[in-house]
C-alpha cells in the first residue's frame, strides 16, 4: 500500500510539472504572409498611350503606398490602362486592357507570378469559377469571354458574346456578365462555368445598365434613365426576382453592397439605403462639392468606409476621399493617376 501511495504521489507531481511546461510554452502568432496581407488595393489606370497604369495600397491605418507593382519588381513598368484587378487564392490578377495582357502577382507580396496573353485583346474585367478565370474582351466588333486555368495560366476557350463584354462576376454557380456599357445597353448574359457555354441572357425592363454586382451570393444591378433609376435582383437563371424603384433619382449609377445597405451615386450625391426596403432614399448621406466628370471616377464601399477617387482630369494623380458610411470624411489621400477601383485583400 506505501508502495502504491507513494507511485501515486510521483504521478501526480509528474502530471502537475507537466501541465504546468505546456501553460508557459510561449504562444507561437501566425507568421504574417506579406506587407499587403491586410488592406485596400486601387487600380490606377494611367494615362492612355503610355506605361503609367500602377497600383496602390492603403493600409489598415489608411496610410497609401503608392507604385507597389514597380517596386517590387525591380523597378519594372506595369503597362498600358489598368483596368480592374482580380483577387483569387494567393494571386491577384491585373488587367491591363490597352497593353493587352493579364499580369498575375502574389497578393501578398506583389512579386510577379506570370503574364498571360493568349487570345487577349482589350480585356476588361476579370471573375473566378471552378478553378477558372474569366475575363471578357471588347475589340472592335470581337466581344467574347476567355477562359483560363487558374493552376496552368493556360487558355482553355473563348465564348462568344453578341453585345459587350464588361463587367463578370461569379453568383450562386454561374458567370454573370454585363453587355452594358459607357452607360448604354440593357442585358446580361449567364454562363454555366461546367460547360462554359451561355445558358440564358435577361433584359431589364426599364433603364440602361449602368453596373452590376455580385453580394450574398445573389446578383444586383443597378439601371437608369434622365428621370428614374431601378436596382434588379436576378436569380441564378437569370430571372428578375425583384425590384426596387428609385422615383426621382435620375441616372443612378456605382452601385455598391457593404453589409446591409446598398450605396450608389447620382451625379455628385452619395446614397444609402436598407437592402431590405423598397423605399428610394430621400436625401444623399453626402455631396460632393466638385461636380466635374472626374470628381466621381471610382467608388467603392468596403467594410464600413466609402472610397472615392477624383481623377482630376487625368491632369494630375488623383485625390482618393475616404469616408465613414454615414458620410463624415476620415482621410483624404493621393494616389496614382486615374484611380478607378478599390478592392480587398
């Protein structure tokens, strides 16, 4: 029995030091991924005809670095009129419509992963479905979609469409791809991303398209005319399932989706609304005091701020406003020329 009682007793000193080392093992963090891990990049598409497109970051803190393409590869130019950028697994993808080319770098560190130019001819927009990647093309009368593997960067197909190609985004299973554009036009074509063939096209009733949207896996997107403007929700197959009515707000456009509340501008007025009601807003949450046709070149809402670019004309880099959504001004920025978009990493 002392035998035992003491065997007992080494045990449960044993089992006590033994708890006691793993509580104070030291707390390993996450190791971070790279200096972009967190943040906001903007596309700045540069002046056409010459290498000035670029890229920029604003942090956490709404601090900018300007030119992270450049310098992080050696100095090296990005290209001809960034278009839009892209963000999938480990990659962000850089559209560049007018050098023609598709520049994929780690989104974490910015290096360069590869450039793709295959059967790419004014590519515009970019969205991801079964380890694919979309991307619609405008050249001249040449409207189409190409499709790429995400593991080989290899192109696999061109689907071709009857009307433009803008934006693409991914919803529920399907491609959904906006044959507006500059404003004019009132249809949207669906892919089935199994077969990459078109299954359905859908035309709004009222307005001309001015963007659409991909949130909560459904799909918005927002038209309008001199007197009215209209936000559709379309279902997987394409149907309208419903519809909300903005009497009296005339040629609505930059629809946005931040949590519950839909964002869009009417020239130089910013509005919110409930994503749940019918009810068309009243009054704007913000003004901008500059109506020129720059002062509104890109608008984006993300996780609780409104981001707005002035491209000045193009004159000069622009100013990037960054706001609360309730429209109280919280930093003012400047990046590189002709900011056009804000995406999150």
């Amino acid at each position: 029995m002392k035998i035992s009682k003491l065997l007992s007793a080494v045990f449960a000193a044993t089992l006590l030091f033994t708890i006691s080392c793993r509580t104070d093992d030291p707390i390993v963090e996450p190791q971070p991924k790279g200096a972009y891990e967190n943040g906001i990049f903007l596309s700045n598409e540069g002046n056409f005809g010459t290498p000035t497109a670029t890229v920029s970051f604003i942090s956490d803190d709404l601090s900018i670095e300007n030119n992270i393409f450049s310098t992080n590869n050696g100095g090296a130019a990005l290209g001809d009129v960034l278009q839009n950028i892209g963000v999938n697994g480990d990659n962000a993808y850089l559209i560049l419509n007018n050098s023609n080319k598709i520049e994929i770098v780690n989104r974490y560190t910015f290096k360069k992963v590869a450039t793709v130019s295959d059967q790419v001819s004014q590519p515009r927009y970019i969205a991801f479905a079964n380890n694919n990647y979309y991307v619609t093309n405008s050249s001249g009368t040449s409207k189409y979609v190409n499709v790429y593997s995400a593991t080989t960067n290899t192109f696999l197909k061109k689907i071709d469409l009857t009307n433009a190609g803008e934006r693409i985004l991914e919803a529920s299973g399907k491609i959904f791809v906006q044959n507006a554009s500059f404003g004019s036009g009132k249809k949207i074509t669906i892919i089935n991303p199994t077969s990459n063939t078109v299954e359905s096209e859908v035309i709004v009733p009222n307005g001309n398209i001015q963007k659409t949207i991909s949130t909560g896996g459904s799909v918005y997107t927002i038209a309008s005319t001199s007197t009215d403007s209209y936000i559709y929700k379309l279902s997987p197959t394409g149907a309208i399932s419903s519809t909300i009515t903005l009497t009296g707000i005339a040629n609505a456009t930059n629809l946005e989706a931040d949590g519950t509340k839909f964002f869009f501008s009417s020239g130089a007025k910013v509005y919110s609304m409930d994503m749940s009601t019918t009810t068309a807003p009243t009054n704007p949450i913000l003004t901008l005091t500059d109506t020129s046709w720059s002062s509104l070149y890109g608008f984006s809402v993300i996780n609780g701020k409104i981001y707005i670019s002035n491209a000045n004309g193009f004159m000069a880099d622009s100013t990037v406003e960054i706001y609360s959504t309730a429209g109280t001004l919280l930093k003012t920025v400047t990046a590189g020329r002709g900011t056009n978009g804000f995406y999150k990493n």
